[in-house]
C-alpha cells in the first residue's frame, strides 16, 4: 500500500506541474509576443509558474523513485487503493483547512 500511495502522489504532483505549464504559462507566453519586455506583474507570475511546476514536478520524480524501492504489496487491490488515497491526499487536506478555517472565522 506505501508503494501505491507514494505513486498517486507522485502522479498527482507531475500532473500538477503540467497543469501548470499547459494552463498558466502557455497562455502568457503565447498573448505576449515581446514576453521578456512585457509588464512586470506578467513576467513576476510566470517566473512563479516556472518555479511551481519545476518543483512540484521535481518532488514527483523523487516520489517515484522511492516509491520504486518500496516494497510492493501481495495484492492489487490494496496497490489501486493506495494510488487513490495517494492522488487525492492533497485535496483532502485542502478541503479539511477550509472546512476548518470556516469554523475558526465564521461569517
């Protein structure tokens, strides 16, 4: 089950590096024909962007790379459900601090 869950983080985590690329940095990129000389705020969230989906694609190589060294489990019922709490962790914790802040700070 470790070894499902660190490749559905890793898969998450590469997915949303590209997520990054195909929907923030292209369309910036491709609007701005002098893009180096483009206004300040454009260039600062690109290098933002960059920055992100290098790391976030970075940590899901490393995932898999430890995930590749854990050892594997008998059956494959508990690798799938391993991948899925892996890929969806993130998420769960997202919604838990919002769901979390709305009880601390009501409105």
């Amino acid at each position: 089950m470790k070894r499902g869950f660190l490749y559905g983080l890793a898969t998450f985590l590469i997915l949303g590096a590209l997520y990054l690329v195909a929907f923030k940095l292209l369309p910036y990129v491709i609007q701005e024909h002098d893009f180096l000389f483009s206004l300040p705020d454009t260039r600062l969230a690109a290098a933002i962007t960059i920055v992100m989906s290098v790391t976030l694609g970075g940590l899901g190589y490393l995932l898999i790379r430890v995930a590749r060294r854990a050892p594997g489990h008998r059956t494959w019922w508990h690798a799938v459900v391993g991948w899925v709490i892996g890929f969806f962790i993130i998420d769960a914790l997202i919604f838990a601090i919002a769901i979390m802040s709305e009880f601390v700070h009501p409105r």
